[in-house]
C-alpha cells in the first residue's frame, strides 16, 4: 500500500477533491494539503515523510515545497491543473482521474 498526497493552495477544491477519489481505495491511502498559511490543512514536514508519493497540483506548489520542506528521495509529480474548478466538480474529477490512471 502506498500513502498519496495531494497538494494545492487552499485545500479546498483541488487537492481533497484528488483525495475523495482514494476513500475506501484498496491499495493506496490519501491525504490532501495547502501551501497557503490560509490552507484548510496546512502542508508540513510530518505528511510529507508520511507520504511515498507527493502530487502537486501546480509547479508553484513544487517549488514551495522544495523551498520550505525536506523532499528529497521523494517521488514528486506535477499534475498541472490550474485552480478553476470547485470541490467535486466532474470536469475536475475527470482530468485527475485521466492522471492518475496508474493509481485509481
């Protein structure tokens, strides 16, 4: 089983929606975080050493976390998926399962 976590600014439409396509997975647990000080879940060093594989949602968010964060041996994926969509949004549901196809 692997632990997946999902990044974005806020932790309010992105990321947990990325996370509730993982409830009751089988084979990976997930959780959700923000970069933001505003984040529902602020990112901290605790989950990401939870984690064994990070997806981001924007490359800003890469770039936060090497700032701020020990991420090395870390897998790290950029999604590119740009804030347009709210919470549970089909589109948005679709483009993250489209990407993370090998892990659904």
């Amino acid at each position: 089983m692997s632990n997946l976590l999902f990044i974005c600014s806020k932790n309010q439409w992105r990321s947990p929606t990325a996370e509730m396509l993982f409830k009751n997975h089988a084979l990976h647990k997930a959780r959700s975080a923000g970069t933001s000080d505003k984040a529902r879940i602020k990112v901290n060093q605790k989950l990401l050493d939870w984690a064994d594989v990070i997806f981001v949602m924007e490359r800003k968010h890469k770039e936060l976390l090497r700032q701020r964060h020990i991420i090395s041996g870390k897998q790290l994926v950029v999604l590119g998926i740009e804030d347009l969509y709210p919470y549970g949004d089909l589109a948005l549901v679709e483009i993250l399962q489209k990407a993370l196809e090998g892990y659904l």
